[in-house]
C-alpha cells in the first residue's frame, strides 16, 4: 500500500490497484500550496464529516476524477442535491465490498455541520481492508472505547489518528489508541494546520517512542509504503 498526505486530515491511499482519498480540504489550505488538485487520483472519496475543513475540495474532485464519494447519509444528500450522483451512503456499523476492498463505517466522537450551519449528520472513521492489508482512518474524534472494536476484529498495517488535540484527540489520547486498537504504526494528522492545533512534533515523537509505538508526521506531498 501506498500512502500520499496531502495536509491536514487529507491522505490518499493506493491499495488492491485502487486509489482511495480521505478528506480532501488542500486548496484552501495554504500549508499545501504545492498540490496541484489535478494530479490527485481516486476511484473512491472517504469523508468522515461535514466540516469543510474536511469536504472543501470534494466538488472539483468529484467532477475531475469521476470518483465515488462514500459518506454518511446527510452529506449524501448534500452533494445530490447539488449534483454529484455517485455516492455511496452510509452508517455507522455498516460496510460494503468493492473492487477487492471493504470499507466499514466506525464510530467517532465529534460534530459535523455544513459551512451554513445545518446539520452534517454523525462523523465517523473507516477501517478498510484488502488483499494487501487493513488499516484505520479514524476522522476527527475524541478517545473512545469503540476503538477497543477495532483492535479485537482487525489486524491493522497502520492507522492515521490526529494529535493536534483543542478539537480532537492530542498525542496522549493518541497513545491511549493505539492500545485499543492494538496498533503500534501511526501516521498523525490534524495538527499544524491552524495555530490553535500547532504541535511540538518531536515531543509527539518522543510520546510514542517512550511507549514503545512509532508515529509518522509526513511532510504534505510525501509518499510511504506500507
């Protein structure tokens, strides 16, 4: 599997020959400047929640890459109703098989609106499995028990968590996760994007090295495999 951070909480994931893109909030986010939007593949757009700093560029992504957004049911609504027709709507607890890869819907603790305020129905995090491996892309949330799920069920290669803590879990509760979900190999997002959620990375490293886990602050741009 190859991994691509774009900024922010916005990763693109190759895996089983498909291209999977998380959140996409990059051209409005001045950090990643040097993505150019038309060089992003996907077959299929994940978005864990309403807040633009999580669908920004889903409109023109849509259209480009002709992919297939995968939402809860109201941000399905959302972009019918303003055109976009192939979407996959979903909830929390529920899954579907395509193209080689399966896709569930998780629970996480946080909010969702739209950018006019109305409601962005529940947030959630995905956990995806191939032939190649399975990973976890938690979304914004809040610690929670819910992750103990993942880890009993699923053997992941990795998982992205955010650290920037004020609106989402910080390194601490980060550490805390990995025990639940029983996976050492984080790659951390959320963070830096604003000054509000700035980090001291090295001592984010150095929380994880201490408790023996790795994690993985990817430059935007950077590629990894897994």
């Amino acid at each position: 599997m190859k991994v691509t951070y774009y900024g922010h909480s916005s990763f693109g994931v190759e895996t089983a020959g498909k291209h999977l893109l998380f959140d996409p909030y990059i051209s409005p986010n001045p950090l990643a400047a040097a993505i150019k939007l038309d060089s992003i593949k996907a077959d299929y757009i994940l978005l864990s929640h309403a807040h633009q700093d999580h669908i920004a560029d889903v409109p023109y992504l849509a259209e480009h890459t002709e992919a297939t957004l995968v939402a809860c049911y109201e941000i399905y609504t959302h972009f019918s109703q303003r055109g976009i027709k192939a979407i996959r709507p979903m909830n929390i607890g529920g899954s579907f098989t395509a193209d080689g890869i399966t896709i569930k819907a998780v629970n996480a603790i946080h909010s969702s609106s739209f950018e006019d305020g109305s409601y962005g129905g529940v947030p959630m995090g995905f956990v995806v499995t191939s032939k190649e491996g399975n990973f976890y892309y938690s979304g914004d949330t809040a610690l929670t028990l819910d992750m103990k799920l993942i880890g009993e069920t699923t053997t992941l290669k990795f998982a992205m968590l955010p650290v920037g803590d004020n609106f989402t879990m910080g390194a601490d509760d980060a550490v805390r996760a990995c025990g639940f979900i029983k996976c050492n190999n984080i790659i951390g997002m959320h963070y830096d994007t604003f000054d509000i959620i700035k980090i001291d990375k090295n001592e984010a490293r150095k929380k994880f090295e201490k408790a023996g886990k790795k994690l993985s602050l990817m430059a935007i741009g950077e590629t990894k495999e897994f």
